[in-house]
C-alpha cells in the first residue's frame, strides 16, 4: 500500500488553514510548491508523512513542514523546507535565518539533529530549489542500510 499525506489535526492548532492553497497530485493542500515537492517524493518512496505535526519544547509549539519515519530505524524524522534563506532582501533574509536557526536550536533540544533525522532544505533566488536533492535525500531513508559485505567492499577501495 502507497503512502498518503496524513494530516494532523487538533482543536489547538496554531497556523491557519486558509494558508493550505497548494494542491497536490491526490488533492491533500499544503503550504508550498516546496511541500508539494517533498509529499510527491515521500509518496513516491512510499514513506509515511505527518504534515505539520505539532511538537512542544519549554511551552513552544513548532510545526515542521513534515514529520516521517525512517522506515529501517523505525524512528522519526522531521523535514523543514527553509524557502526563503537565500532570499534577496538582506533584512528579510537575516529575519528568516534568524528566526530558523532558533528553531534548529529547539529541535535540538528534543534530539532532532540536522542531517542526522532533521533534513534541511533550502530555497533559491527567484523560488527555485533542486528537486533532485529532495529525492536524493528520501531515497537514502526510505532504501535499507548497505549489507555488511558492501561495507567490507567499500572499505577495501
């Protein structure tokens, strides 16, 4: 069975509903061209996704673009599209890092570690990305750790 776009709802959530205006391939909404990107490819790989599951840290509630399972570890991962960190207004930039850098640190605290199961992606200039690397980044989650004869292999190279 084909992963789907599993939405979290509540009756405390924070962030408006009228923001969902991007329509995916199975009619889900999401924020962004960006999400939209990600939950094709997490369907693809047939890796299950939260769309903005709420986590708590010291009385702050974050909502990370997605939360997913690593399906070999068995353990969650979130996925934060950073769009605007390359955007070209120096103010609105340094803002946005600002402000994002602080929620890397929040993630952090509840041992989220970017790279490690918090995956980071960046906007470009003019609202472009590399689709290519979100499906780089997914295919290595959702495909099993190389055997232990493929490790001895590679470390005979």
């Amino acid at each position: 069975p084909r992963s789907t776009l599993l939405p979290y709802t509540t009756l405390f959530r924070s962030r408006s509903e009228a923001g969902l205006k991007i329509t995916t391939f199975d009619g889900s909404l999401v924020r962004s061209r960006a999400e939209a990107f990600h939950y094709e490819a997490f369907y693809i790989y047939d890796v299950p996704a939260v769309f903005e599951y709420p986590y708590e840290i010291e009385n702050d509630l974050l909502r990370p673009d997605f939360t997913t399972l690593n399906v070999y570890t068995m353990k969650p991962v979130i996925w934060e599209h950073l769009g605007f960190w390359f955007h070209k207004d120096p103010h609105k930039r340094e803002k946005y890092r600002y402000e994002n850098l602080h929620r890397i640190d929040e993630y952090s605290k509840i041992g989220f570690l970017p790279e490690s199961n918090l995956m980071l992606t960046f906007g470009a200039d003019e609202n472009k990305f590399d689709v290519q690397s979100i499906h780089r980044k997914i295919a290595m989650m959702a495909l099993p750790p190389p055997s232990e004869e493929t490790i001895d292999m590679l470390k005979r190279l």
